[in-house]
C-alpha cells in the first residue's frame, strides 16, 4: 500500500511529541476527494489537541490539521464537482498535516484566483469560522461596530478585513503596538493594546459601543464584553484562552437585550460545513478573487518541523498566519 509522510501526536505535551511517521494514503469514500497536500494551515485548535484537550471528533483522523491545500489527484464514488488535477482548498476534521489527506468535496474550495497554495491554505479554517460565527451567529450588518479580541491572529485579521468589506466599523485588541498597528495597516478602525490599557475602559472613554464582539479569550474578558456591549448586541464565543470560567453580572443581558452565544466548527456535520462553504464561495471568494481580502502570512515552516510551528505559535509572536509546507 502507497505510504506518506504525516505528523503524529506521540503522547500529550509540548510541541516536541509532534513527529513524523508513514502512515497509509487514505482512500477516499464516495463522496470524498483525495488531495496532495502541499500546504496545511496551523491553528490553536491543533495546540489544543496536541495537548491533549482537544480530541477529534468519531471518524476523523486522530492525526492534527483542520486546514489543507493541494492538488485533486483521486475521487470517491459519486464525485461529481472536482477532476484530478483541480487545485483547491478544504476544511478537514483532521489529518491535514501530511502529504495528502481526504475531505468530502463539499467542504472543498476551489482555489482562490490569483492566490497562492500556501496563501489557500491559510483560509478555510479562518473564514469558516469568521463567516458562521460574525455574520451567521453574530448577524453583523453594514454600519454596526463589531469588536475582535485577538485581532493579530489569523482569525483576527480575517475579521477585520471581511469586517471592512462588508461596511463595519472594526475595533481590535492586541498584545503590542506593532500587533496593533498591523491591525490598523488592514482596516482596523482603532486598535487596543490590552497590556497597556483596559478595552472597556478605552471603548467608555470614546463612547464606542459594539453591536458585535468576536471573543476567543474568555476568562475576566466576559465580564468587560457585557459592560461594553451596545443595546441588542451580540457576543460570540469561539475559544477560552483565559478559562472557560468567570464571574460576571448578567443583568446586562437582560437590560441591554444581549444575545451570548458561540459555536464549535471541527464537530459539525458535513452537509453544515458544506452550507458554510457555499456562502462562503458566494460571498467571500470574490472578495479574494480582486484582493479586497487576502490572508497574511507570517511564516512558513517544512511540514517536517511541526514541531517549530507549534513554538511559534505559543510564543503568540505571530501576525497572521502560520503554515506548513510539503513538497
């Protein structure tokens, strides 16, 4: 059986239990594609599972990688969409750090024109997760104010920028001025240092109110997000950076009109991620196609140093993304 070349989570830990291991080419089922990996997109959610608090979900790969792209080189039964040699970008369960991987071709995309593999690949996992939770869950609208804790991150930047395209105002918090005045360089409005100065209190000063907040830190950040909130807001979760645990009044919730919601994506069924996917292709991609948003990349590392990459984004040094290369 043709073999390749993925990382393995060797045990629980820190970045060194990433290893690289032959494991088998999967085969594709009906429905599903097969991809030649040659860039896979490094996200938190794969931090998490390398450590141990983050397991895949039943049937994916227990391999890391919710983010690929690369080339069409086989099809399951019933493909009907994509031929060998199409070149696309996918949002996978898992397994995406290795030299191919499946996908179902309805959470696939094709290429972006005018980008790059390793720009694709940067993609899926970030404007899935910014589309479903600030325009879907969050019901962003042209003219309201939405607000993006960790606006340097990949997540972050794809906000701000899918944000400003569709007529909002943009607010960030960052760990730095240089990180906050990346923000600002793609769109931000105002940026917020949070080692420097308290967000709710900066947001008072100015009498800045946001309809939406984009909240991937959790912990005493609650607290502020309800402070802050305008009337008939809406608070997205989509991590827990500092804890999944706090105190907060929540009478805001109720005399402000607060909506408090978020969402998971690695666990949704395809034919959600594919709905996902096809507004996405409708609403994002030609916003790609003529560069009004693009992904930024920080660093790219040969899918043989996982183990760098997961420093790297530790060290939360990054603007932007960090992705892994295959030949």
């Amino acid at each position: 059986m043709q073999e390749m070349t993925a990382i393995a989570i060797t045990t629980p830990g820190g970045p060194e239990v990433l290893k690289p291991v032959r494991l088998a080419v999967p085969v594709p089922k009906p429905g599903e594609i097969l991809v030649r990996v040659r860039a896979a997109g490094v996200n938190r959610p794969d931090v998490l599972q390398r450590q141990g608090a983050y397991p895949p979900p039943p049937g994916a790969p227990d391999t890391p990688g919710l983010e690929i792209a690369g080339e069409v080189v086989g099809l399951g039964e019933g493909v009907r969409r994509y031929e060998a040699g199409d070149l696309v970008c996918a949002l996978v369960p898992g397994g995406g750090y290795a030299e191919f991987a499946v996908v179902h071709e309805d959470n696939a995309l094709p290429l972006p024109p005018g980008l790059s593999l390793i720009e694709a690949a940067a993609l899926p996992e970030t404007v899935f997760t910014v589309w479903t939770n600030v325009f879907d869950r969050g019901r962003l609208q042209p003219g309201e104010t939405l607000l993006v804790h960790g606006g340097s991150s990949g997540i972050g930047t794809t906000a701000i920028m899918l944000g400003k395209a569709f007529g909002a105002s943009v607010i960030v918090t960052a760990g730095s001025e240089e990180k906050c005045a990346a923000c600002v360089a793609l769109g931000a409005d105002l940026a917020i240092n949070y080692r420097t100065a308290d967000f709710a209190a900066v947001l008072a000063e100015k009498a800045i109110r946001p309809d939406v907040i984009l909240d991937m830190v959790g912990g005493d950040y609650v607290a502020r997000n309800l402070k802050v909130a305008a009337p008939h807001g809406r608070i997205v979760m989509i991590a827990f950076q500092k804890g999944s645990r706090f105190e907060a009044d929540w009478m805001a919730v109720m005399l402000k009109r607060l909506t408090f919601t978020g969402s998971t994506l690695r666990p949704r069924s395809v034919a959600e991620k594919a709905e996902i996917a096809r507004a996405l292709e409708r609403e994002v991609w030609p916003l790609l196609a003529s560069s009004q948003v693009k992904p930024i990349i920080y660093r790219t590392f040969p899918l043989a140093e996982a183990a760098a990459a997961h420093a790297l984004m530790e060290s939360s040094e990054h603007i932007g993304k960090i992705v892994l290369t295959a030949a």
